[in-house]
C-alpha cells in the first residue's frame, strides 16, 4: 500500500517490494521484511489456513 519492503530469506535471497507489488508469502522458511523507505511499510496480508493452526511463527534471531 504505502512505502518499501526488503524481504530477506534463509538462504540469502532478497525481493524488493514497491508499493502496488504482490507476492505469495513464503510458506515453511523463515524470512523478513525490512522497510527501506524513509515513509511507513503499509502492507495487506490475505491468509488460508486451519482453525487453530499458527500462521505465524516469531524468530526472534533477526
């Protein structure tokens, strides 16, 4: 929606994202984002899952 992401994954690979860009969200690795913009990272997030199951797991290591 608004500003621009750097997603970073495990292996090293990165994908810049401008606002208006679309993605399939990594699934089963781990990965961040990072805003790289000097105005706030808006994003949306649409998600398919099981009731109950987590869809987000926190690593605390970036």
């Amino acid at each position: 929606m608004s500003g621009e992401l750097m997603v970073y994954t495990r292996d090293g690979k990165k994908k810049n994202l401008k606002a208006g860009d679309t993605l399939i969200e990594l699934v089963n690795t781990s990965h961040y984002g990072k805003n790289i913009s000097s105005e706030p990272a808006k994003i949306v997030v649409f998600y398919l899952g099981e009731k109950g199951d987590k869809v987000t797991v926190i690593d605390h290591k970036h």
